[in-house]
C-alpha cells in the first residue's frame, strides 16, 4: 500500500470521523475505528484496482471499443483477404 496524495482526504476523513465518535465513546475505541477504517478502505481499493488492471489488459481500440489483445485489436487488425 503506496501513500499517494489523495490518501491525505482519506487521513483527514478518518480523522474527522474519529472526532466525532470521541463524544460516544472511549477516546482508544474510536482511534481503534478510525485506523481500522483506514486500513479497510485502502484494501477495498487495492483490490479493486487489481481487478480492473486485470479487466482492462493492455487497454481498449479508440475505433471499436474492444479490447487489446497482444497490442492488436482483434477486428480492427483483421488482415484483409
């Protein structure tokens, strides 16, 4: 997990919530939710990078809209017989 500059709103949210649950309760429980939830967020969004990386492949054909396949779109690049 690489720290990238969107991830200070995700601190800052944290945070912010982790303050809003001091009132309700104890000051250790709610930086206990906080960092847990941190940490859930940034699995769920690995994960779900991961698996549009792994749906998008090499990317798609500006003209059809498929999907590259060994840099060649699979009907644009069609040989003509």
């Amino acid at each position: 997990m690489s720290f990238e500059k969107r991830d200070i709103i995700l601190v800052v949210a944290v945070f912010l919530i982790m303050i809003g649950l001091i009132p309700f309760t104890a000051p250790i429980y709610a930086v206990g939710i906080a960092i847990a939830l941190y940490f859930g967020i940034k699995v769920f969004i690995g994960r779900r990078n991961k698996k549009l990386q792994k749906e998008i492949g090499e990317g798609f054909c500006a003209v059809c809209g498929q999907k590259i396949i060994d840099k060649k779109c699979p009907s644009c690049d069609k040989p003509s017989k």
